[in-house]
C-alpha cells in the first residue's frame, strides 16, 4: 500500500508515517486503554479478554490466508 500511495522519493517518508501511526500512536493508545481496563476490572478478566482478541485475530488472519495457501 505504501508503494502504491507514496512513489519515488515519499516511499521513505510513508514509511515512516506507517510506522509512527501504528507502533507509537497505536502501541500508546493499546497501553493507555489496557491501564485503565486493568484498573477498572480483574486482571484475571482482562487475561481472558485478550486471549479472546487473540483467538478472533487469529480466526481473521486464518480466514485472510486461507485462499492463499
């Protein structure tokens, strides 16, 4: 996608776009999100919510390949 949206010389600068959006913006909103839920339920709930987020990813990517293996 980033080859496609950002050509010649912005391919670095899209990059680097994608990656402060998803790892620093997302990786700071996932633990921002995941403090107060750890706070306001049991942390052995919230083990069980994120095996269950993990379980529909992994549901997800298995549907995504699926055509592709």
């Amino acid at each position: 996608m980033i080859h496609v949206l950002f050509t010649g010389a912005h391919q670095g600068r899209g990059q680097a776009l994608y990656s402060s959006l998803s790892f620093g913006a997302g990786g700071a909103a996932g633990s921002v999100v995941s403090g107060y839920l750890w706070t306001g339920i049991n942390p052995e709930a919230m083990f069980l919510l994120a095996a269950v987020i993990s379980l529909c990813a992994l549901a997800v990517v298995y549907r995504g390949i699926k055509g592709v293996i």
